[in-house]
C-alpha cells in the first residue's frame, strides 16, 4: 500500500451507499480487514489459517503505516467509520478471548464484571486454547497499537472525541478487565508441571501483559489535555470499576478513614455523571464529522443511535436533533465568569448541580473535613507534649502484650484484657471532634481479623480496575500508568480553572483519595516502588513524587497517610514508601534556598487562599508528621525494646515475645525512613527550628536509652572469631600439603543462622541516624564555626542526654560509626555550654581518681615485651588491623593503638596531640571510659554539685 494525500471529510453526501467513494486506500483496505476480523471472532465465519494470515498482514502494515506517515494518521484517525469498525472488531476479539481463556464469553458493548473462577480451569483452558488464543492476543495488541497511534495527530482533540462519540474507551476498559483476568490467575496459580505447557502458558501471560501494557498507553493518549475524557475515565476506573458495587443504598459511602465520613456513593456518582453531562461538548470539526455520517443514515439506523441511553452515550446530542436532547447541555461563552450557588430545596438534582457549576458539592463537603488537619490553628504548635510519652509507651507494651495473648486461643473469653482508655486528644486527626471509643494508643482491637487478612501489602479484598495492574507489571511496562495517574492529578498538567473558579485536576485528585478504588490503587502504586527497589534516579519514582507533590498541593497528605496505615504494622509498607516521597519532596521544596515563612496573613481567614501558599502547606505537613513520631512511632518502638529488656533480663520467656522478625523488619523499615525524614528536616536550616521547638531531643534520648535497654551490643567481629577454636576434627579433616612450608588456611567461620530469635532483633543502623540528628541540631548557625545551639544543649541536659550519648561510645557491630558522631554530638554540646562542660569534666575527674584508688597505674610494657595481639576490623579502616589488646586497667591512652614499625606510632600521636584542642581532649577522655556494668552501659560514679544525676537512671 502507498501511502495517499489526506482528504476533506466534511464533504456532505445524502447517499450512504457512496460514503466510500472519497476515502484512500488505507481506510478501505483497513476497515476491509476489521470487517473480516469482527466476523471471525463472531464465529459468522470464521476465516482459515490463509485468510487469517492475510488480514493480519494487513494489520501489521496499517499499524507500521500509523507508526511512520503523519498523513496516514491524519487521514484514519478523522473516519468516524474507521473508529467504529475498530470497536466492533476489538469487542469480537475480546469476546472471543474470554471464551478462551475463562471460558465465560462477554457480550459485546456490555461492561464485564472481574470473573471469579479457579486457577487450574483457567489453567488448563489457557493451554487447551493456546494457538487460537495467541493469535488473537497478537492481533489484539497490534489493533490496540493503532488506536494509540490515531490519537497522536496535529489536532489530537478530534480523534479524541470521535472515538469518545463512538465509545471506543469502552473497549480499552474491557482489554483491561480481560489481561488483569487472566495474568492474575496465571501467576497466582499453580504452574502445570510439564515443561511444554509451563511454557505455554508464560508466553499468553506475555501476550496479556503486552496487551494490558498497549491499553493503557491508549488511554493515556486518549486522556491527554482533556478535561471531559480525563473525568470520564476517572468515573470509570473509580466509580464505576468492574469490581464495584454499582447499586449502593441511599446512604452507603466509601470505606470511611477513621471516624470521618467519606463521601455518599450515590450522590458522588450522580454528580459526576451530571457534571459529565453538561461538559459533553465536542470540538467543532469532531460535531462535523460525526454529523455527516449521521446525515447519511438510513431512518432506521438513525433511530437506532438515538435510542441508546444517553447514560452511556454523552456526546450523541452534539449532532442529533434538539427535540430528542435528553438534557439540556450548558452552551456558555468560556470567558464568562459565574458564581457557584447551591440550592438544598432544589427537586430536581440536575438543576441543583447546573446551579452550583462545580463537579460534586458532596466531593467538596468531603475535602473541607478532610484537608489538613486543623485549619483553624495556624500556630503549628504540637498537640502532644513530651510529659504523655512515658505512658504512651506503657499503653504501647499493655496493647503489644495483649494483642499477642488474643492470637492464643482462650479458654475463657471473658477473661480477656480490655484495652487502656486514654484521653481524647487524638494524634491521628487533630480538630475533630472526640470519639467516646477512639484511643490514643493505635486501634489493636482490630487484632482479631484473620491472620492472612493482612492488607498492607494489597492482599485481601482490593476493589478497582487498575488496582491489580502493578502486582502484574514490571518497572518498564507500568510507566503508563504513573503517567495516567500523574496527567490525571497533576496541576501543572492541566489547564486552568473553570468559569466556576475549579481546579479539575485537585478536583480528580480529591477523587482519587476519597473512593475506594483510587486509595487501593495509591496503595499498590507506593508498594510498587518498595517491592521493585526503585530509587530516586528512576522514573517511576520521579512520577511517584509527582503524584505526592498533587496530594500535598491539594493538603491531603495526612488524609492518605491515614487512609494507608495498617492495623498491624507501626508503619505500613506503602505509609513507609509514602514518607520517602514526602522526605525527597521536603529535600526540594526549599532548594535553590528561598525565605521559608510558614506563618499566614493574619488577616487572611480564607482556607482555600491560606493553603495556596507552599510554605504554610509544608509547616502544617511536618508538625503533623511529627506529631505522629512522638504519640505512635516512638512510643511502639520502645515498648518494643523494653519488651526485648525483660526478656534479656530473664522477666519473659522468649516465646511470649508479641512479634516476628517479619514484623520487626517492617517497623524498622518504617522507624529508619522516618528517622532520614527527621535528618532532612534537620539539615534543612529554614526546617531545623520547627523541630527545636518540638523539643524532638527527648524523643532521640527515648530511642537511645531503648536501643541500650532491649539490644546487646555486638563485639568486634575479630573478637566472636576469634573466640571460636578449632575442633581437633576440624583441624584434622583440613588438608595438608607435605611438601609446601606454608600454614593451612584457617577453618571457615561456622555459617550464621537462618533468622535470629526475634527477641534478639538488633535494629541496626538506628543509633547512627539518631546520632545524626542530633549531630544536625546541636551544629551552629550557618557560617559560625562555634558555639553550638544553645536550645538545644540545655534540652539534653535537662532530658539526661549525656548519658545516652555516653553509651554510644562502646564499640557495637550493630550500628558501626557510632563512636564519631557521639564525638561530635559531644564536641558541640560542650562548645558555648558551661553546664555541659562541667558535667563532663567532673565525670572524667571522678572516673580517673576511682582507677587510682583501686590500683596502680599500669606502665606500657618496653619494647621486646612479649604481649597480645589479635587481628580486628576498625571503623573507617578497610581490612584487618592487628591491634594490642590491653587489659582493664590499662591507660586510656592505649586504648586501639595499632602496631607499627619504627617511630610511626610515636609520629602519629604526637602530631594528634598537638593540633587537639581542649574540647577535643575532653572528647577523648570521656571516649576513654571503659568502666562498664553487666548491661553494657557507661557505670559513671557519682560526681559531688549541681551535675550529679539520678543513681538509677546511670
């Protein structure tokens, strides 16, 4: 086929029959082709393998064509004939492969619902039918990829409504609802065990994927720059998903977040709909075209169109004739500006929302409740102080302890234990009013579910049609759903506000979290990210940031943080995903550096205009946040260390510990992400402040003194080596040679075990972040050298902080580098603060003068000296280092001097000792203690004056 000249498709002609006369030879031989595949997916007939593969060449050059020449595209995407043979010989197609593949056949033009049929039926169908099958996918796909071609034009909205007009999107909703059928029961199936159907049955799952893949780059073109398909794919998917209850009571609405109510279902859905009703206007040249080929139909045929409800064909009034209008559309000047007034006496609901212009008023009562929390405090002080910590944690161990004995099963149901009530400040949504059966401590009533219930990671229940789409795809091939999302919800990607002063694109992100559907896909999209181990560089995550950055301009961050918790996880996977999106977000707010004022007009008292600003959006946003490490996360995860204490101390026997590893790892996993948060905002100069006022000092001290209490610090490990002998039959079983004069290889090291005891859980690497942190407060004003913040040394004096810090010191192989950073944390504690300074001085005095009075000091032996050796790995130090091992009594200044030859060493300290300064050589006495008690923490003696501490809490 060559390609020819486009023509005028406006050209009016009464006669039908000679429609064809002025069309090229690409859209006769294509529409030929669709014709013939529309027949034989109906089986009225079907073609032979000759004829099928004719056709399908076809195809495959109509679709190389689409691909290579614009005016071919030109040409074939302005047939409004063209775009209904595509539907009629897609919806075949698709009919035909659910026979197939599920062995139930849909009907044509009628949405499918998501089939509910076991696995090795499916299975065993998929590889009965596996030719046909594979040669309807691949057809599938190519005519898919025709489609996304048609729409990428000069004047892409004409495709765009002739194909809406035709209800092609139908169809792309169908190949979507037919590949999430088939790879989901593919893959969560059992794999037959013959290696020729295994086979088999991965290559169809291929050809869905590639086929679910080509749909949503349709749509995604389809959507693109326009605000009626973009809505209406959104009341698809959201509203109207296969999955869905299509038929709610009065009352029902989505699954509520908390105690706040979410939106009405049927009013949510009928608002939209209307709305979409009156934005049903097509483009000029789309109403031309269609209008044409209207023109020239029969009578018959056009009472046919006319009699389709106009529920599922909204675009027919554009070229039928008024009288059979079902509504009245809004025909307005699109620069006239007019006032949203709603009328609750209203009758008639259509008027109601005509009046009141914008999408849904039920969407809006929905968003003023749920924008950020507590909109009439602008002061972003915290709602929680640190005098409820300590009993927040003794609620945390209570609710921990009780919800492992409700796993048991009991003998006596009334002799469970009732859950602590607390007051009814609520740390979750501030500004609501208090519920009589909410809690301060997390709802762990909800304990009594069944244990494969777990929802955190998508499994049970998980309405929408998009939903499944990322446990189906990989990275490369979901890329057209994050641009769905993101095209869909994104500001910058829209186009300006209505005559009606709305937003379209907050108003289909307002969507998206307020239904079922588009929170479960939310959901998926952030595992997604954690399951493939996405970072910052991949697209993916990029879009992903995109996407928060909408949620966060629409002030519904905390509204989806609390809408992805999971009962049974501190933090929930997709909440931990969701924080790293938040963290980088923070990173690039404020970069390049700008003046940060979170503080609004005080005379300003519009919400609206007060959210619009960014800054206020982001301190509101972080006291939220934190306000959530002080009253949830730190309390859960000390409760847990000092339950992991009372094992270590004998109090509890190991197997009454109320987690697993699996559930420690993800506490972890959401502690670590939430402690690089708090290291952002730290390193951020305009943010530090917000958390100095917070006085988030004590919640580090807290996670310091847990870590200590619940974890044993990890020696070196040369020391766990070297600790182990060689057996005799060890030594034995190793192989000599007789005539070589080296040593044998050392025995291996004994291989680790499988999974630690979970009572043993180390949580590594929190000690360095906490570390750090405090390192980042405690630093002085940008461009001074000294002194260090003064707020916050006197927080950790008055909290006992010099304790913790002190405690770091010891070597732990579970969180390596601690040693430098307490160096630090001490270098500025003491730099400008007396207080501190002192205290440390009469602690190195009192630690000093209770060595000498025990015994003598002890010299360094002479060189020659025989004396011990071992070989041990040094922070910063790559390899082993052979080090001299010195006994208790030992002085400090020994401590991990490393052997050399010559006058290294004595070079080395010489010139360490001429270039530290006073501070640092207090630093170094206080990292010299090595008076220890059987815990592992820093014995101090007590020191006479002001410094002297609480005897117990040393």
């Amino acid at each position: 086929m060559e390609s020819s000249p486009s023509r005028s498709t406006n050209q009016a002609d009464p006669d039908a029959a000679k429609m064809w006369k002025h069309d090229s030879i690409e859209e006769r031989i294509f529409s030929a082709a669709l014709i013939c595949l529309e027949g034989h997916y109906n089986q009225s007939p079907a073609m032979g393998p000759q004829s099928i593969g004719k056709v399908a060449s076809i195809v495959s050059k109509t679709l190389e064509k689409t691909h290579t020449f614009k005016d071919v595209r030109e040409v074939l995407s302005r047939n409004v004939r063209v775009w209904m043979w595509l539907r009629r010989a897609v919806s075949a197609a698709i009919c035909d492969l659910n026979e197939k593949s599920l062995g139930v056949r849909s009907e044509p033009f009628v949405q499918t619902k998501f089939l509910d049929i076991t696995t090795p039926e499916v299975t065993a169908l998929i590889i009965k039918n596996y030719v046909p099958l594979k040669e309807a996918l691949q057809i599938l796909n190519k005519l898919m990829h025709i489609a996304r071609n048609l729409l990428v034009t000069t004047d892409p909205e004409v495709p765009q409504d002739l194909s809406a007009a035709i209800h092609f999107d139908h169809e792309v909703y169908e190949a979507i609802c037919l590949c999430v059928n088939v790879t989901s029961k593919g893959i969560d199936g059992e794999m037959p065990e013959d290696e020729a159907s295994r086979a088999k049955l991965n290559e169809i799952t291929e050809l869905c994927k590639k086929v679910l893949v080509t749909s949503l780059q349709q749509a995604h073109n389809w959507i693109a720059k326009n605000d009626r398909n973009k809505m209406l794919f959104w009341y698809k998917v959201l509203i109207e998903s296969p999955d869905a209850d299509n038929n709610p009571g009065p009352e029902d609405r989505h699954e509520s977040v908390l105690d706040y109510p979410a939106p009405r279902s049927i009013q949510l859905r009928d608002e939209i709909l209307n709305w979409l009703k009156r934005s049903s206007r097509m483009c000029d040249a789309a109403i031309g075209i269609c209008k044409e080929y209207f023109d020239a139909q029969s009578p018959e045929s056009k009472d046919q169109w006319q009699c389709q409800p106009h529920d599922e064909n909204l675009l027919v009034w554009n070229f039928t004739p008024p009288e059979t209008w079902a509504w009245q559309p809004d025909i307005y000047d699109k620069a006239a500006k007019v006032v949203s007034t709603w009328n609750p006496k209203e009758p008639n609901k259509f008027e109601q929302d005509r009046a009141y212009g914008r999408v849904s008023h039920e969407l809006d009562k929905w968003w003023f409740g749920a924008r950020i929390p507590n909109s009439n405090d602008w002061s972003l002080t915290m709602y929680s102080n640190i005098e409820s910590v300590p009993q927040r944690i003794k609620e945390c161990e209570a609710n921990l302890m009780q919800r492992y004995a409700a796993t048991e099963p009991q003998e006596e149901p009334s002799d469970t234990i009732e859950p602590p009530v607390d007051d009814a400040r609520s740390p979750e949504w501030q500004g609501q009013a208090p519920q009589a059966t909410q809690t301060y401590a997390p709802e762990y009533d909800e304990y009594e579910e069944e244990a494969d219930d777990d929802d955190s990671y998508g499994e049970g229940p998980m309405t929408g049609l998009l939903t499944e789409v990322p446990n189906i795809l990989d990275p490369k091939q979901i890329e057209a759903l994050h641009m769905i999302v993101k095209s869909s919800i994104l500001d910058s990607a829209g186009s300006g506000l209505t005559r009606f002063g709305e937003n379209l694109q907050q108003t289909r992100c307002r969507i998206f979290l307020a239904t079922d559907c588009g929170r479960n896909l939310l959901r998926e999209m952030l595992v997604f990210i954690a399951v493939w181990e996405k970072d910052e560089q991949s697209l993916i995550f990029q879009i992903s940031s995109q996407i928060v950055q909408a949620i966060h301009e629409n002030s519904l961050v905390p509204y989806a943080w609390m809408a992805l918790r999971s009962p049974k996880d501190i933090i929930s996977p997709a909440q931990t995903v969701l924080l790293r999106l938040i963290t980088y977000l923070f990173r690039t707010a404020l970069y390049p550096p700008k003046d940060y004022n979170p503080f609004p007009d005080p005379t300003q008292d519009d919400v609206e205009k007060i959210l619009a600003d960014e800054d206020v959006r982001l301190g509101k946003m972080l006291n939220y946040l934190y306000g959530l490490f002080r009253s949830r996360i730190v309390p859960e995860c000390v409760a847990l260390m000092q339950i992991q204490g009372e094992v270590r101390k004998g109090r509890l026997d190991p197997a009454d510990f109320p987690a697993d590893n699996w559930d420690l790892e993800r506490a972890k996993d959401g502690l670590v992400q939430y402690l690089e948060f708090l290291y952002t905002v730290a390193d951020t100069v305009p943010l530090r402040q917000h958390l100095i006022d917070y006085e988030s000092v004590y919640e580090l001290l807290k996670l310091l003194e847990g870590l200590d209490i619940g974890v044993e610090k990890a020696p070196f490990p040369g020391t766990r080596r070297n600790e182990t002998p060689a057996t005799p039959s060890t030594t034995n079983s190793t192989p000599q040679a007789s005539s070589s004069s080296n040593p044998p290889p050392p025995p291996p090291p004994p291989p680790p075990p499988i999974s630690e005891p979970p009572h043993e859980f180390p949580w590594s690497g929190i000690k360095g972040q906490v570390l750090s942190i405090l390192a980042a407060l405690l630093q002085p004003p940008p461009g001074k050298a000294s002194p260090g913040n003064p707020t916050v040394q006197v927080q950790i004096l008055q909290h006992n902080g010099i304790v913790s810090l002190l405690n770091c010191c010891l070597y732990d192989d579970n969180n390596r580098f601690c040693r430098e950073r307490t160096q630090l944390c001490l270098k500025w504690l003491m730099d400008g603060c007396p207080d501190a300074s002192a205290f440390l001085q009469n602690l190195v005095s009192a630690n000093q003068h209770g060595q000498q009075g025990q015994q003598q000091p002890i010299t360094r032996p002479p060189p020659g000296t025989s004396s011990i050796t071992q070989s041990v790995r040094i922070d910063g130090v790559p390899g082993e280092v052979r080090v001299q091992v010195r006994s208790s009594s030992a002085p400090a200044a020994e401590v991990g001097e490393v052997l050399s030859e010559g006058s290294a060493e004595t070079s080395l300290l010489s010139r360490f000792e001429e270039n530290k300064s006073r501070g640092e050589d207090l630093v170094n006495d206080l990292l010299a203690l090595h008076v220890v008690d059987e815990a592992g923490r820093l014995s101090v003696p007590a020191s006479d004056g002001d410094e002297t501490e609480d005897d117990e809490f040393m």
